[in-house]
C-alpha cells in the first residue's frame, strides 16, 4: 500500500468519525431536550447523561476533523515532494 493510498484511508476514518460524532451530538441533544421536558428531579440524571455525552462527541468530532486536516497536510506535502 502506497502512501496515497494509506492518506487516502486515514482522511476515510476521519471523515467517518466525524459523521459519527455528528449523529452521537444529535442524539445527545434530543436526550437533553427531552430532559428538559420532564419534572426536574427525575430528568437531572437524564440530562448529565446527554451533557456528558455531547461533549464527549464534541471531542470525537474535533479528534476526527484533526485526522482530516493532517491528513490533507500530508498528501499537500507528498504532492509538493513529486512535482
């Protein structure tokens, strides 16, 4: 497997990291927003559940989208080298 081709895989799983980190903050914002609907007591859990939750997909997103941009730098750089 070439260079390229090994660039070419790493920008795939950030990408697909990024989608999923998106769908995570998604699902963590509809868990908040039902919380919010609830009696206080009972929905407490519920909503430190889904914080927690999307700032851990917060991270994931900013992890994957550092893969992407190194990455990209990556393959500017190999293409700088070839030309």
């Amino acid at each position: 497997m070439g260079p390229g081709l090994m660039i070419n895989s790493a920008m795939q799983i950030g990408f697909s990291g990024m989608r999923n980190a998106y769908a995570g903050m998604e699902q963590s914002s509809q868990q908040i927003a039902s919380a919010g609907r609830q009696e206080y007591a009972a929905s407490m859990p519920d909503l430190l559940e889904g914080m927690v939750a999307l700032k851990e997909n917060q991270q994931l997103f900013d992890a994957s989208a550092k893969v992407v941009t190194t990455s990209d730098q990556m393959l500017g750089t190999l293409l700088d080298l070839r030309v």
